[in-house]
C-alpha cells in the first residue's frame, strides 16, 4: 500500500522525478561544451598535441638532422706566388741547417759567401750567376792560387769557386787582402729562386737534374746531363728526347685543396694569363671540360677561382615539397622543429603546472586548513617568494646553466623545477582564500557537527570544492608558463640548441634581415605560441563560466 | 529552570535524569584582539552567565533579536565552539570535559540544524552521501541494512528515495532543509539544537517544516533546542521559552505563562511586535528606542537599562538576580524585587 502510494506520487506530483540526474560535474561539462570559445580553444589545443606528439612521430626527420644542399659557388683553386726566397734542393745524403735559406739571402745580398750557420757547420756558397747558387760545406786551407789557371778563369767569370785540377772544388772569399781567403768545399746543394713542376706528377726529380737544370740556366745553355741523361732547355721548359720533363718557374703555385696536383700546363697558361693582364682563363680539367678561371691579384698574391659544385648546409631553404616549412639557419628541418618544439614547450608548460598545483594546494590547503600561526608562517613565505623579480633570476640561472655547460635535458628540468618553483605562490594563495571560506560555510560546521574525520572533511568536503578555482587557475597558468618558456628561450635562457622549443625557434629572428626575408623561419612558431596561448585561456574562460554560471557577464 | 542554588549532587542526580540537558552559567566570550602584537584587547561577551535546563522529550525555545547569543549558546552546547566558563551538563555528563572518542560519540546524540539550508550542504555531494556519510562513519547500523536505513530516514523527512543520488543544487529551500533535518536525524540524536531552521524558508515552507520536527519528536521523543526570532513559530512549537538579551536569559517560563504574562519589560516590548492577522485589533506597540549596544562593551548594571522605559536608578548599577515568580517562571528585572 505504502509502496503504491510512494509510486503514484512520483508519477504525477514530483515532475522531477523525469529529470535525469546530473552530478555537478556532468553539468559543468553541459555548460563547458555549449561555450563555442571554449570549444575553439580545444579544437587547438588538441591540434596541437596531435601535430607535436603524434606529428613527431609522423614525420621522418629528426628535430636536429641538419640537411643539405649541392651548390655551384666559387671556390680557391689555386694560389700563386712570386718566389721571393730561396728554394733549396738538398744534395743526396747531405743535411742542411735549418737557417739555409736566411743565410743564403743574407750571403747574397751581402757577398760574404762564406758564413757560419746556427749549428756551428761552416757553408759556402758557390755564385754560378742569374740568383743560382751551390751550397758547399767547406773548410779553410792554404793553397797557392798563383798562376791557377781554374782560379784565374773563375775570376774573369766572376764567380766565386772553381774546380782544381784533381776535381776538388774551392771557394774562395775575397775580404780586402793580397790572397782571398781558400777553402775546400764539398757540395751539399743548390739553391735558387726557382721552383720545378715535373709534367708527370708521379716522377720525383734528382739533385743532379735540379743541379743541371740551374746551372744550365744561369749560365745560358741550351743542354745539361744529369743521371747519364742529357736534358735540353727550352725557354722554361726541359725537355729529354723531346718530350717535357719539368717545367722551371720563379712563381710558385699552391693548390687550395690537398691532393691536387697543380700541372705545369695549367702553370704556363695561369702565367701568360696574368703576363697578359687578364682577368680570367680557361683551361680544360680532367675530363677536357673548359673550367673557367677567375684571376685575383692581391699584393703580387694571385688567386685562382673557379665554380665549383659543392654540398653546402642547406640554410633558410624556402618551404619545399621536401621541408614543408622550409629550414632555419641550422639546416634543419623548421617543420620537424616545430613538432619536436611543441613537445617541449607543452611538456614544460603542464609539468610546471602540476607542480605548482601540488606545492600551492598543500602549501595552501595547510595554511588555510589550519590557520594561525601555521597560516601566518606560510603566508610570509608566499610573500617573500612574490618578491623575487623573477626575470633577472631566470637571467642569473640562465648563465648558471651557460657556465657549467648543461646539457639540453638538464636545461628542461632546471628550467620547469625554476618555474614552478616561483609561480606555485599564486595558487598558494588561490586554494588558502577558498578554503578560509569554505572552512566557515555550514557544510563544514556540519560536518564537524556529525562527527566526520578531519581526514575526509579535508578530502571529501574541502579539496572537491576548491579543485574547480584550481582548474580555472591552472588553465589560465598553463598559458603563462608556455608564455614565460617562449620568453626565456628566445632571449637564450631556456632550451638551447639543438634542442628546440617555439620560443628558441623564434630565437632566429635576431637580425632584419632573417626578420624581413625569410618569414617562415619565425611566423609558424609565433603563431603556434600566440594560439596555444589564447586556447589556454579561452579554455580557463570557458572552465570559469561552466563552474560558476552566476559570474557570467 | 535550575538556579544556581541546585548546587548539590542529590539534585542534580535527580535533575539529570529528568533533564537531558543543564546549563549553568555558561559564559562564551570571543577575545578581540588588536595592536601591533595581535594580544587581546577586549572581549564580545556574546554568552554571558546562561543557565536553564530542558526536560527529555520537550522543547525550549530561545528567542531574542539578531546578535543577543542565541546561536552562539546552541553551539557552544555541541562544542562547535569552546565555552569560556561553565557547565553544560548532557545526559549525566559534562560536555566540555569530554575525551576525543566521548566527543564523537556526542555527536551522534546531539546534532544541530542550521538557518541556511544552501550553505549547509556541501555542493559536490550527493543528498545519499550527505545523509549516510556520518552514519557510515560511526557504524550506527549494519553495512547491509545501510541503503535501507537512509532510505527510511529520508522517507521520515519527506525525501523520495531516488533523490539519493542528486545533489543538493536540484532542491528547493523547504527540500534542503529537509535534508538537513535527515542528516541530523540519521545519527539518532536524542537532542537537536535547531538554529533558525526555518527563518530562510516561505511561511507555507516553514509550517511544513514546523511540522515535520514535531512529528518526528513525537516518533522518536526527541528534545530540542529551537532557536527563533520569529516567536510565533516559537510560541507553536515549544513548551518552555528562553528571552535572551545581549548574552543574557531575562526571561523564562512555561510557553503559556510567558505568551499570557510577560514579566520582563524587554520580553514585553518583543511580544508587542508580533504582528497580528487581523487589522482591526488595535495594538499598543512598545517601540524600543536606540540600537542594542555592543556585546563588546555591555552597560553596567540591567543590561537592558539604556533602551528601558521603566528604567530605574539602581537598574543602572545592579545586576538584577533571576526571580522566580512561580510555576518555572523566571525573570531578572528590579521590577519585581521584593523591598
């Protein structure tokens, strides 16, 4: 009967019995859906996550694979210079001191052909004329030079040696008295200021050929022999049997690239080039191709440039079928930078959220719980960590971080602990004012008046009616942290190469000119911090209204 | 009401086994502090020497205007709040000496019903869970006969069953305090301290609920505490009536004796004031000059001295002493000493 009754009243007096139920936070969730900002601000955010996680992963790139290119640019080739010391080429099983070539252009310069070097050993030098000179070692003797008719020969020939007729070699060293000065000399090189390029890149030359070839120069004959081989001279060129052998020059040519091998060829046609005044030659390269040449001439220094095809580091390459956002300065990637940046920059932006939710609700949830002198000491801590400014701090741990080189990870870990640790004092004070109130509201008098623990008035009657304050809080904060990262790694604090964050792929745009011509280094970044942002916010705005609906407009 | 002269222990065993509840000179002051160190500077003497005792199975109600220290003495008699000095004597024993496990089980004999029905109820509960949460806490019943219990209190209170699981948002105001009234009725209290449950509520609500609390305390014999501004309801529903003014009890009595005869100049100014459904009876109405002083800073002497119209000399300076002028009718004004 009772239970009829009960039935018929539900049926027809308490129309509320065909209202579906709805638990406060399945209507928040009414309320939240039906605000379109709201929606929008979801819409990005989980673009986001899907493009920074999942794209991450998507994309075959890494966030530091630097890429590149293949382009012609002009490139050194060549060098030449006018020889202005001595060459010297060392007879076989002779040593020379390491202060020949100074000595030489002292003994030339001065005539004193004969001279101490460094390491004690007593040298001479031989004039044959025309700048060449052999290099004795010799020793001072006493020899009658009267009526010597090798000496009186040398002396019309203006030389200052001559060959006895037991085939010793003497220098003498004319010094202002009656008899100059004899010495006995064995020969231990030849020096001029030449330089020889075999035609055959693979022959070496002889002492005896350079020996041959100078001396040949210098006193203007068309032959020498050298090795038991008889070698014509031909201008510049020497020649055996015809064919050319080597090729003497007073310019020497360095290969800007080891491993190439400069041609005589190639020398005599750079020479009558520059002989001619020009400014740029052909000549043909390994394969007969004609390269062109181009000549610079700096101080007498010659510099020979061509275009050369090379793989360069493919930088601030324009969007592309291959980089859809193109790449930086780095050669890499923008596109993947992007992905991988979000990951940070999200990652950074919820762990330092949750750990300034955890810090502020114990911090506050115990100092507004317990009150008194417990409330008085938390709250001077909260106050004391509001007045620390928190960019010179951010600035001083930044070049901390600088200074003991930390690593990428180390800076994303420092940099959230730094964070967190300086903003939980907002939600501090945010979760101590709820619960103040909370604490004097009847509910809780209730509750105390029914005898619940203080464990479950805590946990069941306070915390889930402060936790909507918190989530509005921390929505909104989420987009402050992300903010302060941008902030941080654009000024170079924060994440670093080659790491990357929006922030540090912003960091690029430190001159006009990246800033003007290549956009879509920066503009994506920006963009992506500029919407997660106002998500994050339109987000809160949206939490905001759906928990509280009275505080709407 | 039991004078302080019912100091021995043979009256108090008597009286304690006919009274669940005495209260002797329960004082509750709250200290004021200011300066720059925060020490105390004065004190609201919000309670100020109350004594009175209920009967098991009636109800006494406590009138006075908004501030004199109605609520403030409900609470101090649940230890919501600690009293200053004085004894407050439940069931045989002293409430404020009470250990940590005496306190909880305290709590499932006295319970209170607040004024506001909205604020009372915490918003992220649902109704079942604010009912049964205590219940469960002190394991009143067995785990398998729980749903059922709530079910038959809620039924008791006017509550459908299936408002279990909705939460207090998707109530009226009459439905909360129904509510209230469960969650407190739930842990089968034998006292119930009701402060105001009725003032935030419509007039047809009111009844409703005036009503319900008497059913269930003829069911269930239970004694309450009715605290009210509104004496109509009081003068309804209660069988003694306490007037309080700034702290003190002036007056109190059997419900007739006081409604017929008020005694104390302030109860009569009070009754004055009630208005009457019809408009044709012409009514002298005792309109009290000036606002009822600071409770920090309470006149000498009466305290009701500064708004009295037979205020006399010696009312200035002598605490008036409770007199009983028969049948439990008990004033404290000069007016009727007997020189």
């Amino acid at each position: 009967m009772e239970n009829e009754n009960i039935q018929n009243e539900e049926m027809h007096l308490d129309d509320a019995a065909r209202v579906r139920v709805l638990s406060p936070g399945m209507m928040v969730f009414k309320r939240f859906i039906r605000n379109k900002l709201a929606i929008v601000g979801i819409v990005i955010i989980v673009f986001m996550f899907l493009f920074s996680f999942v794209g991450g992963l998507l994309i075959p790139y890494s966030q530091s694979q630097v890429f590149y290119t293949t382009d012609s640019i002009l490139k050194d080739y060549a060098g030449a210079t006018a020889i202005d010391q001595y060459q010297v080429y060392q007879a076989d099983g002779a040593t020379l001191p390491s202060d020949i070539y100074s000595k030489t252009l002292i003994a030339s310069a001065t005539g004193k052909y004969v001279f101490e070097t460094r390491d004690g050993s007593l040298l001479g030098l031989g004039n044959v004329g025309d700048g060449v000179y052999r290099i004795f070692s010799v020793e001072e003797v006493n020899k009658l030079l009267k009526k010597n008719a090798a000496y009186d020969e040398a002396v019309a020939a203006d030389k200052n040696f001559f060959e006895d007729t037991d085939g010793t070699t003497y220098v003498f060293q004319d010094e202002g008295q009656a008899f100059p000065t004899v010495y006995k000399a064995t020969e231990i090189g030849v020096a001029a200021m030449k330089s020889f390029t075999p035609f055959n890149k693979d022959e070496s030359l002889s002492f005896e050929f350079y020996r041959g070839a100078l001396v040949a120069s210098a006193d203007g004959e068309s032959s020498f022999e050298a090795d038991g081989k008889k070698y014509a001279v031909d201008g510049d060129v020497i020649t055996l049997d015809g064919a050319d052998v080597a090729l003497v020059s007073d310019v020497n040519f360095n290969a800007a690239n080891a491993g190439v091998f400069i041609s005589p060829d190639y020398k005599e046609t750079a020479m009558a080039a520059i002989d001619a005044g020009q400014d740029s030659f052909t000549f043909p390269d390994e394969d007969g191709t004609e390269v062109e040449y181009r000549i610079e001439n700096k101080n007498g220094q010659y510099t020979f440039r061509r275009f050369q095809e090379t793989r360069v580091i493919d930088t601030y390459a324009a969007p592309s079928a291959q980089h859809w956002v193109g790449t930086d300065a780095n050669g890499m990637d923008l596109l993947a930078r992007l992905m991988y940046g979000g990951r940070i920059s999200l990652l950074i932006g919820f762990v330092v959220i949750f750990i300034e939710v955890f810090i502020g609700m114990i911090i506050g949830g115990v100092a507004g719980f317990f009150g008194g002198w417990v409330d008085n000491l938390l709250m001077r801590i909260v106050d004391i960590v509001y007045c620390i400014p928190t960019m010179p701090l951010y600035l001083i741990l930044g070049s901390i971080m600088d200074y003991y080189q930390a690593s990428a990870t180390t800076r994303i870990y420092m940099l959230c602990v730094i964070m967190a640790v300086i903003g939980w004092v907002g939600i501090a004070r945010i979760v101590r004012g709820q619960i103040l109130s909370l604490r004097e509201q009847e509910f809780m008098v209730a509750a105390e008046a029914t005898g619940i623990s203080t464990y479950r008035r805590i946990f069941k009657h306070l915390i889930p009616n402060v936790v909507p304050q918190l989530i509005v809080f921390a929505s909104m904060g989420l987009g402050d942290v992300i903010l302060a990262e941008a902030t941080l790694s654009f000024l170079g604090l924060g994440i670093k190469y080659p790491a990357a964050s929006w922030g540090s792929i912003i960091n690029a745009v430190n001159d006009s000119y990246v800033m003007s011509n290549y956009v879509f280094v920066w503009l994506p970044a920006g963009l992506f911090i500029l919407l997660t942002v106002l998500a994050f916010n339109f987000i809160g705005d949206g939490l905001r209204d759906a928990f509280d609906p009275k505080m709407k407009r | 009401m039991s004078t302080e002269n019912m100091n021995t222990n043979a009256q108090e065993n008597v009286s304690s086994s006919e009274n669940i509840l005495e209260v002797r000179n329960l004082k509750k002051y709250f200290p004021i502090k200011g300066g720059f160190f925060g020490g105390v500077t004065g004190q609201v003497k919000a309670v100020d020497d109350v004594s009175f005792s209920i009967k098991r199975g009636t109800t006494m109600g406590l009138v006075g205007e908004s501030g004199c220290g109605k609520s403030t003495t409900g609470r101090t008699i649940l230890r919501l709040l600690e009293k200053t000095e004085g004894d407050i004597i439940f069931d045989g024993k002293d409430v404020s000496t009470l250990d940590k496990k005496g306190l909880r089980d305290l709590r499932t004999k006295m319970q209170i019903i607040f004024q506001d029905p909205y604020s009372s109820l915490s918003p992220r509960l649902p109704i079942g869970e604010i009912i049964g949460e205590a219940v469960r806490e002190h394991g009143l019943v067995p785990d398998n006969e729980y749903d059922d219990y709530i079910s038959k209190i809620m039924k008791e209170c006017g509550l459908q069953e299936y408002h279990k699981d909705r939460y207090p948002h998707e109530f009226s105001g009459g439905q909360r305090q129904r509510i209230c009234i469960a969650r407190a009725l739930a842990l089968k209290p034998e006292f119930v301290v009701c402060d105001e449950p009725v003032s935030a509520l419509d007039v047809s609500i009111q009844a409703q609920i005036i009503n319900l609390l008497k059913q269930l305390q003829e069911d269930r014999g239970l004694t309450y505490l009715f605290i009210s501004h509104d004496l109509s309801v009081v003068e309804h529903i209660s069988d003694t009536i306490g007037v309080m003014y700034l702290g003190n009890l002036v007056e109190t009595g059997n419900t007739e004796d006081i409604f017929a005869k008020p005694l104390h100049p302030y109860t009569q100014a009070l009754f004055s004031a009630i208005p009457m459904p019809d408009p044709d009876i012409k009514k002298d109405r005792i309109l009290l000059q000036g606002d009822i002083p600071s409770p920090a800073n309470p006149p000498a002497g009466c305290k009701f001295h500064t708004r009295c119209s037979k205020c006399m000399e010696k009312c200035k300076t002598i605490v008036p002493q409770p007199k009983d002028m028969g049948n439990g009718h008990v004033v404290c004004c000069h007016l009727y000493d007997e020189e």
